[in-house]
C-alpha cells in the first residue's frame, strides 16, 4: 500500500553494474586492474576494434558480466568531435 520495501529489480541492477564496469574498464586511466584485463583477454585497446569484436573471450563471472552488456553501452554511447 505504501510502494513496496523499496527494492530494486535484480536484473536491471546487474545490467547496470556490467555496463558500469565495460565502461570504467574502456574509459581513460590506467588502473592496474584495466591492465590485467586488456592483457588477459588479449583485447585490442582501440574503442572502435573492441566494439567491433564479434565474441571476446569468457573469463571470470565480472568479466562476463561486463562483456554480455557492452552492446548496451555502444548503443547508447558516442563520440563527440
């Protein structure tokens, strides 16, 4: 009657923190934990060629969860000139 316990969908939050971390992961710095990942799953460091790749390597369950929704994030992301 009140609007519930106020409690998130799972589902979304989890696409949310995948998009969250595809996009701290591409975005500038050089975080170690960025280094690991860009060497560890052998991936190009251009934007362009990593949204171009077809089917990154699966790796651990963060990584996974990154990569299935970075389809998100180039859909809803640009680059300004």
């Amino acid at each position: 009657m009140e609007g519930g316990l106020g409690l998130r969908d799972p589902y979304t939050l989890n696409q949310v923190m995948g998009e969250k971390i595809w996009w701290r992961w591409r975005g500038g710095g050089g975080d170690l934990w960025k280094q690991n990942w860009t060497r560890k799953y052998n991936m190009p460091k251009r934007m362009k060629e990593i949204l171009q790749y077809k089917d990154p390597p699966k790796g651990s369950t963060i990584w996974n969860l990154a990569r299935q929704n970075r389809d998100l994030v180039a859909q809803h992301a640009f680059l300004e000139i």
